[in-house]
C-alpha cells in the first residue's frame, strides 16, 4: 500500500487519554504496590509507540507514495519511525514479562513480595528493560541508513518497519535478516516463553490452594495481565500470519492489521487496569465527581 510520510503532524490527540492513565499510575506507585510501576512502564510504551505511528502518518494514508529521496528527510524519518516502533514493541514485551514475574512472586511467594521488589530492583529493571530494548536493535537499524534504495518506494504498511524498507533494497540485506530473526527469538519469542513458563508455575501454586474462593481471588490477580497479553501478543501473531501467508490479500488488509497491531494494545490497556484494579478505578471515579483525591 502506498504510504505518503508527514514527519511533522504533530497530532497526538489519539494518545491523550494513555497519558492521563499512566501519570495516574505513576502517583499511586510510589506508595500503593511496585506494580504500578511496572504498569506505568507498560502504559508508557504503548503511548509513546501510538504517539509515534501518529506524528509520522500522513492524514491520507492511500494517497501517492513519496519518493524519500526527493526530500532526503523522509528516509530519515521512516528509519527513526522503524527504530522507535520495533524498540518500544520490544519493551512492551519485556515488561510484560516482568509484569508475569510479579505475578508469580505475588501469587507463590507473597510473604517475601515487598522484600523481593523493592524499588531499587525495579529502577534496575527498568533501566535493563529499556537498554534490552534500544541498545541491540541499533545495528540494524543503522545499517538501513547506507543501503541503496533502488526499488519502488512502496510499504506495505502506514507505517515504516525494517522489513519493509529491507524489501525495497537491492544491497546485501544478510546481515540485517539473520541479526533481527535473533533478535526477535532472543526477544519476542523469548518473552512470550518465559511468561508461559510464569504461569504454568502459577496455575501449579494456585491448584494447591484447598479453598476454591482462594483460588478464584489468586486467577483474578493475574487477570489484567493475561488481558495485556493476548492484546499485545494476537496482533503481532496475526500480523506475521498476514505477512507469510497472506500475500494475495488486498494491500487495505495489511494496512489495517498493522494499524491494529500499533494502536489496539494502548487503546486497550488503560481500559484493562481501569476495570480490574481498584485503586485506579476508584481515582478515575473520584476524578469525573469532581471530588479532590
């Protein structure tokens, strides 16, 4: 699907309610449970993926594709754009994973949750996540920058990824290929195994609970972070789906699943917190009666 690239739409309105739901979380972490933290981290990421897809969209996503080297800029951009986009895909799914940890420390060794993740470990957690995220990723998108683009300037999305603009290159493309398939499998793939792994250990604690509304109390915990899963994980299975098996489909199908893929987890997520955790739920209420917290 031809794509025209405006890198200064400054439109962010789309994004407007997540960061009202993530300095909401941010005020409650510091003295109400070190998940708020991690959430906050969560929210953060979708917020500034979103935000990013919309700044750097063009309004008319099916108008004529610009050719990014008659305005030198627009390569720039497109690069940065597929930097930011896979980055913060990669620290949406690494605190997901962390979010899974504190679900199993939570839920198999409560007594020691506070003493385990104190709020030193979760700066340190932080800051790993985010170097995971950007630093490894950094290779290869620099490399984008010396290719010889040669030919048509046609995405497949309404947005730039590495895959796409590895398409469009007639230079050695090896390198970039095999480093991003590790990456992912040392990343996504990685992530989602771990997480698996959390709450087959979970469900294992949780079935040797004698009382049933134990249990139940123990599942409801871990509800919003099975939510952010799926939401995060069945856009970018079906994504790849499209992209492997779907190639006779019209180009509309594959830009709609990548818009999917980019703006469904934040527009999600504040939802998710906001119903299943109290804290939040009550501060949202307390903020539309105009009552002061």
């Amino acid at each position: 699907m031809k794509v025209l690239w405006n890198s200064d739409t400054k439109d962010t309105t789309m994004s407007q309610w997540q960061f009202a739901s993530f300095r909401s979380r941010f005020r409650l972490a510091s003295y109400v449970h070190p998940l708020f933290a991690v959430s906050g981290m969560h929210v953060l990421s979708n917020t500034l993926g979103s935000t990013e897809h919309v700044s750097a969209v063009a309004h008319d996503l099916y108008g004529p594709a610009t050719d990014f080297y008659g305005v030198h800029s627009c390569l720039d951009a497109c690069i940065r754009q597929s930097y930011f986009i896979h980055g913060l895909s990669f620290m949406e799914s690494s605190v997901l994973l962390g979010m899974s940890l504190d679900c199993y420390i939570a839920i198999c060794n409560p007594l020691r949750y506070s003493s385990i993740l104190t709020a030193s470990r979760i700066i340190k957690i932080g800051i790993a996540i985010i170097m995971r995220s950007f630093l490894f990723i950094t290779p290869a998108i620099i490399r984008l920058k010396f290719f010889n683009y040669c030919k048509p300037h046609i995405l497949s999305h309404s947005f730039c990824l590495h895959q796409d603009l590895l398409r469009l290159t007639c230079s050695d493309i090896r390198f970039n290929s095999f480093y991003a398939l590790g990456l992912v499998i040392c990343t996504l793939l990685l992530d989602s195994v771990l997480i698996l792994v959390s709450y087959v250990l979970i469900l294992k604690s949780v079935l040797a609970i004698a009382s049933q509304d134990e249990r139940l109390k123990s599942f409801q915990t871990c509800v919003s972070h099975i939510c952010s899963v799926l939401v995060f994980y069945i856009p970018i299975i079906s994504l790849t789906m499209v992209h492997h098996f779907g190639k006779h489909l019209s180009p509309i199908v594959h830009v709609l699943m990548g818009n999917i893929y980019i703006l469904f987890p934040p527009l999600m997520n504040p939802i998710i917190y906001s119903v299943k955790t109290q804290q939040i739920r009550n501060r949202i209420q307390r903020l539309f009666l105009g009552q002061r917290y």
